[in-house]
C-alpha cells in the first residue's frame, strides 16, 4: 500500500504547487484484499485500474447495486472478479457500490451520486467524520488514547512473555498475523509480492518490529472492536435510516483495518529503507574513528621519537 500512498502524497503536492481548486481525487483504484483467512494473513494490494483493468472499471456507482466486486482465485493468483447480485434485463446498466470513504467535507459535497434509485445516500462516499464518529473518536481514541497506545507499545517490549504471546492472539483474531513458520515463504499469490502479513513476535530481524504489532493490537481491540458495536447505534440514534446507518459503519469498519495494514506497510517500509542507511552511517562512523586511532598512534610515535 506505501506505493498507492506515495503516489497520492506527490500528486496532492503537485496539485499544492501548481495552487490548482480542491477536487475529487482519481477512484479508478480498487483494493484487493488477500483475506483473513489466508495462511499468510491479511493483506492489502492497491490495483491501478489506468494500468490493469478491463471494462468493469469504467462502470458507475449506484446506492443500490446489481453488481459487487469479490475476490477470487485464478490459476493461483488471487484476482478481483465483478458478480451479478440479481437477475439483470437486457441492455440494463451494469452498476456497484464503490465502498469508498473520506473525512473531507468538500469532497463529500462534490461526491453526488446521480442513481436516481429510491435509497440513494446523495454521495457516492460515506463520510466517516460525521457527529456520531467523532462522538466515538472522542471517547476511546482520542489524540490522548493514540499516544497511550503508542507509548505502550514502545515499553512493551520489554515486558513478559505473556504480553508478546496477547499482542498475537489480538492480530491474529483480526487475521493480522501468519499462523504456521511455513507461511513466511517469499512470495505471495498476488503477483509475486513479497508477504506484507505482519507477523508474529517471534520474527527474526527482518520481521515487524513488535511494537508497531503491539499498537497495531491495541488499536483494533481498544478502539475499532468497539465502533464496530456501538457505530450503527449511534447512527440509528442520530436518525441515520438502518440500512444507511448499517452500510456506513461496514464501509468505516474496512477502511479502519485498510488503514491499519497501510500504515503498517508505510512505517515497515521506512524502517526497512533505514536500514542501509543506519549500517553505512554506522560504518562511516567506524571509519572514521580507525582513522583517528591511526593519526594517534603517528603523533604518539613521533612525540616518543622526539623525545
């Protein structure tokens, strides 16, 4: 996902530099999700539908959709396929519900979704900054609770056994961590990418370091284990309609997961990137210091030989 991430990060750049109106950004992208219960655990691939896609990348948005995308296995590669959810008449359009999310107000009102069926939501996005969600940010995950969770995160690995042995149990219930040694194989189903799965404490050097695994634990059990609950209560309450209140708290619930396993993939690629960096800083500074022992010993013979 850091690739999708980075590409978006340089075009909200360039859109900044060039000082061009706020607009709604590209959705020709589609997530395929290696599911849960994959041997490798869960997993995220962003497909660019300008490069890799076929006509059902082109088809429109509707509230009320006669298709869904699903994931499916093709000659072992997983692979997005577009299934019929009824029967469809002749010459009737092809549409689905694009599932997509955003926290920006403007976008959200530029979103307007044309349908015309009788449960339209008047946005082809579901804005998730809405009262209710706030109202729940602001009591379990507040900025407070995210630097709770984070500065837990960094003492914890010094703790017991124990707590390694629940911060796995946490991932693995969400699908988040590889459950046999023999699923850390190099390659995945999804074209020969190597395994993004997070892993379990027991990783070597090159595995996810644990605390990134502990707060990406504690945030699904502190926080969206909970909104998954009580979401589509505070939405009904709100006098959101049940199937709008029911298909609003799903759509959130994913992208929080999506947005865990991005941020993983974002924070373990910088620290892998690191890497080299932190061994040839680590070894210039070696370097130099063999350098300076060597113009030490000069000038302590020559002051040995003046006197």
């Amino acid at each position: 996902p850091w690739r999708w991430f980075e590409r978006q990060d340089a075009v909200a750049l360039a859109q900044k530099e060039l000082k061009m109106p706020p607009a709604l950004p590209d959705f020709y992208n589609i997530v395929l999700e290696r599911p849960s219960e994959d041997q490798r655990g869960y997993g995220l691939l962003y497909v660019d539908a300008s490069k890799r896609a076929n006509f059902s990348s082109s088809l429109s948005h509707s509230c009320t959709p006669n298709c869904e995308p699903r994931m499916a296995v093709r000659n072992g590669r997983l692979c997005i396929i577009l299934v019929t959810l009824r029967a469809c008449s002749f010459g009737e359009e092809l549409t689905f519900d694009y599932g997509a999310v955003t926290t920006s107000v403007e976008e959200y009102k530029l979103a307007i979704c044309l349908c015309g069926t009788s449960l339209c939501r008047q946005s082809f996005l579901d804005f998730v900054a809405s009262d209710a969600t706030q109202q729940l940010l602001k009591r379990w995950h507040s900025p407070a609770d995210r630097f709770a969770m984070l500065f837990d995160a960094s003492v914890s690995q010094f703790r017991s056994e124990a707590t390694k042995r629940e911060t796995d149990e946490l991932l693995r219930a969400h699908g988040l961590v590889l459950t046999s040694p023999q699923a850390r194989g190099p390659q995945t189903a999804v074209g020969g990418h190597r395994d993004k799965a997070v892993g379990d404490s027991g990783g070597g050097e090159d595995g996810t370091p644990f605390w990134l695994r502990r707060f990406l634990a504690k945030a699904l059990s502190e926080f969206v284990d909970k909104e998954r609950v009580y979401l589509p209560i505070q939405l009904r309450l709100d006098g959101v309609p049940a199937l709008a209140a029911s298909q609003e708290a799903r759509s959130l619930i994913e992208q929080r997961l999506q947005s865990l396993v991005g941020t993983h993939s974002c924070v373990d690629y910088v620290l892998k990137a690191q890497k080299p960096l932190l061994l040839k800083k680590h070894l210039d500074t070696r370097e130099r210091e063999r350098q300076r022992e060597i113009r030490e010993e000069k000038n302590r013979r020559r002051r040995e030989r003046d006197a």
